[in-house]
C-alpha cells in the first residue's frame, strides 16, 4: 500500500509534558531528521500558524506528527516520534503570524539532566538495571532495552556534572549495544549489536516499474583514510588490562593490509568494559562500521513512514548501477504531501 497508489495525510498533534493531548494542530508544515551518528537523534523543525486557544509560551510542550495512510476500511496510522519544543521564533507573514520551532527527540530530557554529585556503581552492577534507574530518575518512563546479564568487571564512578546521556551511552557501550534513541511512539531503545551482514533486509528501494526511487541519487566512493587496523584496550592501573585487535587482511578487501600495501591504525583506550569477549565483539563492530564509510549512497524517495535507528536496506538503482545491501545511518522527511524522504546508507561490508 505504501508504494502504490496511495492517499496519504498528515496530523499534528500538541501533546503536554505527560504526552496528554491538547489538540490536533492545523496549518503546519515542516520536516523531521533522524541522524544515527548524532548524540540527539531525532530532531524536527515546524512553521505553526497562531491560533487561538494555543499558548506556546507553556514550557516543555511537545509536537507529535503522525503519518497517514488511507484503506478502503480506515486510516492507517504511524507515529514518526514526540519532539520537545525549544523556543519558538515569531514571524510575521501576510496570512497572519507563524511559529518556528525547533524540536529534540527525548534524548534532550538525558544531556541536559547531569547528575549534581558523583556516581557510583561497584563491581558486580548489572548494566542494562543501571541504565533503566538512571532512564527512570530523569522522568522517562517509556523504556525497550534488551535485557542482559553482563555485569561491570570493577567498580564505576561518574563526576558531578555529568549527563545522564553521555552516562548511559557509555554503559551501553560497556555491553556492545547501540546507543539510546527514541522510536517512533517516544520509546526509549537499545538493543545489543548485530553484525549488519548477519541482519534480515527489512526495506527494499528499486528502480523498477513500482519504484518511489526519485530523481537525484548519488555514491561516494572514499578509501583513502578508512582504517584497516583496530585496536581498544582499557587503561585502568587498579584493575586487569584488557586489549583487542583487529587486523583488516584480508585479499577480497579493497581497503585491507594486503592489498593497501600499507597499515592505517585506528587506536583508542576504552573507559570500562564487560568482559574481554565484548571487547573483541566492539572492536570488530568498530571495524565494521568505519569501513562501511567508503561506499556511502543517498537517494531521494517518496514518504515512507516505518524507518528508525539504522535499518538494514537492499537499493537496487540501476542508473548508478548500485545493487547492494546497506545500513541506513540518516534519513530526513519532509511532512507535506508529494515530499521528499532522504535516506543516507553505508554499505554492508563483510570482515
């Protein structure tokens, strides 16, 4: 239904600080991004005509599109996130007077909470209870994080003054888990990581006689400064030195040791860690992702609602002559009828 003949919608709602509903609003027009690389990732930005009945001096109001797609029985309905709004800014137009507002996923809520003494959590925590307590106190209680039984191998302290935010991403990078966003129905979620080449293709984009593909895709083809070596090891003088490796050798590899003829080393320390599997299962995920970045495409579709946090897309665009599996690290839709979605995908590469 998405990709045929389709009559689709658009509603706006205003929603209170407990995601009540006030309203649906009306003459709005705007655009949401979601951008995987980013610490907020889910960002929006709206023109809303002043009505009567709508004050948007009120403090952490929140702005809910929903896209909408017509059956023959009813309107399908599909959320695409709960954005708080920041300060609006007032133009004056011939039709009357407009709101800009720009909009922060929930993500905003975390980096500007910081914790106002030392945190600390001894050795034998459970990461994944640490990170819900931490969602929790900061007053989010919408929360989808895989359950894991891994625990902290020594003790873990945070300086007063620390976002919640930057705490919880490196908790879940102590498990190899994807960093938090926020889906479409304003939850909270991670999951633990998934070699792209292992994942199920959940979208497919074609050039072919149903094809939403529009006019204007592009490739980047950049090896020059992609890594082939990876090292982590922690750096911790109280406890056991952990360290990991991976060396890129292999000859089916454009951008390997063998057939670079050189070494391009990527070497950090890492601040805490589960366990040295993990480690070793985070470096080859920093393998995997940084070489993905040399065969980067974007391409220009119609609107399709059901993309989040880097879904896995097979693109068959027959003008590049493109037909392979990619990560989708960004994607940007316009919310008006016969816009625009933007997608930005990093190929699938095998280590």
């Amino acid at each position: 239904m998405l990709e045929g003949d389709r009559t689709i919608a658009f509603r706006f709602e205003l929603l209170d600080r407990n995601e009540r509903k006030l309203k649906d609003l009306e003459n709005v027009s705007g655009s949401i991004r979601f951008d995987s690389s980013q610490e907020i990732m889910g960002t929006g930005n709206f023109n809303v005509k002043e009505t009567t009945g709508v004050d948007f001096k009120e403090t952490d109001l929140r702005i809910r599109p929903v896209f909408m797609l017509l059956t023959e029985q009813r309107w399908l309905k599909y959320p695409l996130g709960i954005y708080i709004m920041s300060s609006p800014e007032r133009q004056a137009h011939n039709c009357g007077v407009y709101q800009n507002i720009d909009c922060y996923d929930y993500s905003t809520i975390l980096r500007e909470d910081k914790i106002r003494q030392r945190l600390y959590f001894p050795a034998g925590s459970n990461y994944v209870r640490e990170i819900r307590n931490i969602i929790n106190g900061a007053g989010i209680k919408k929360i989808n994080i895989e359950t894991s039984v891994l625990t902290s191998r020594e003790d873990i302290e945070f300086e007063i003054g620390t976002g919640k935010l930057e705490i919880i991403n490196s908790l879940l990078t102590a498990i190899n888990y994807e960093p938090l966003h926020f889906n479409g129905n304003g939850y909270a979620v991670s999951r633990r990581f998934i070699e792209p080449v292992n994942r199920r293709t959940e979208h497919s984009y074609r050039t072919d006689d149903r094809s939403i593909i529009k006019a204007g895709a592009k490739q980047s083809l950049d090896m020059y400064n992609v890594p082939n070596i990876f090292v982590r090891y922690t750096d911790d003088p109280d406890g056991e030195e952990l360290r990991s490796e991976y060396v890129n050798d292999s000859v089916g590899s454009k951008i390997s040791t063998v057939n670079r003829g050189r070494n391009v080393v990527d070497i950090e320390s890492v601040d805490d860690i589960a366990d040295q599997e993990t480690l070793d299962a985070l470096v080859r995920r920093i393998a995997i992702e940084k070489s993905q970045t040399y065969d980067a495409i974007t391409i220009p579709t119609g609107l399709m609602p059901h993309h989040e946090y880097r879904d896995c897309i097979f693109v068959n665009e027959t003008t590049l002559e493109v037909g392979n599996k990619y990560i989708e690290y960004a994607w940007e839709m316009e919310l008006n009828v016969g816009g625009t979605m933007t997608h930005t995908l990093k190929r699938v590469v095998k280590l």
